[in-house]
C-alpha cells in the first residue's frame, strides 16, 4: 500500500475485520490513524478492532456490514454515476422495492426498454445496458428519467437471470 494513501488503510482494515483478523486490523488501522489523526472513521474502526481483540472477536455483525456498504457507496459516489453490474442488492445497500422479480407486463416493459429479446443471456443483457445506458446518459443529451428507467430494467433483468 502507498503510505499516503489513508482510504487504502481504511479498505484493508475493515476487510481483515470481516475475515475475523482483528489483530491484523488493529496493525493496519493504527497505521492509516498516524497518517490521519482527525479521521471519525478510522477511528472506529480502529476502536471496533481493538474491541474485538479484546473480547475475543465479538464483533456485531451489522455494523460490520454497514462498515462495508458505507465503503461501497462511497466508492459509487466517488465515481459520478454508477456504471452497474449484475449484482444482487447486497453490495448496494439495503434490498429496495424494485430489487424483487419483475412481473411478466414489467419484464415485457423491462425488454423493450434495452430493446433485447425475452431469452437474452446475460452477457446480452449486460451489452444492452451498456448501450442503451450512454445513449440515454444526460451527459451524452438524454434525460435523465430514461436514464434511470434504463438502469432499473437493468437491475430487474439481472434479478431474473440470477437464480
């Protein structure tokens, strides 16, 4: 890791905390608080290391989770707009409403939104998206309402092609 680089001390200690190797984590956060004193975050999760180092690694698991999504969002912020993937709502955050499967009228709206056929892969899928996604970016002088809709039919097919 570069010594400058704080949010990579951060990163590596909260993923040595989900693999239960508190003591690590503490090594590596003691180091990520030298180089960043005034850090709210680094020392909590500095103080959640040396808790579990001290109980023997009781640590609660949800706010373990939510150390990580906040870490994830943070990365989906930092990058403008998100550029999805095929993933379930686990990395995302909590489930939404829009996260559940798609009934067949919305799968029949879903398809024509990426213009792709009902027995698509979901490697088409994913092309679709990708397509259709710059397409209608406002960025590239779409709206932004058909951007999102581009992204939830994304999201929902996925949702489908994932058993």
């Amino acid at each position: 890791m570069h010594p400058g680089n704080v949010k990579a001390y951060y990163r590596k200690g909260v993923a040595l905390l989900q693999l239960q190797r508190a003591a690590e984590a503490v090594a590596v956060l003691r180091l990520g608080v030298l180089l960043a004193p005034k850090s709210k975050q680094l020392a909590k999760c500095l103080e959640e290391a040396e808790t579990c180092t001290r109980n023997g690694f009781q640590l609660d698991r949800k706010a373990d989770t939510d150390t990580a999504r906040q870490v994830r969002s943070e990365e989906v912020q930092s990058r403008g707009w998100y550029r999805g993937t095929c993933d379930t709502g686990a990395s995302n955050g909590a489930a939404s409403s829009e996260d559940t499967a798609p009934e067949s009228t919305e799968l029949q709206a879903y398809l024509g939104i990426l213009k792709i056929e009902a027995d698509s892969s979901p490697a088409t899928i994913r092309q679709a998206y990708l397509k259709r996604a710059v397409e209608e970016h406002p960025d590239k002088g779409g709206s932004a309402e058909a951007f999102v809709q581009v992204h939830a039919a994304y999201r929902a097919l996925c949702m489908r092609a994932v058993p």
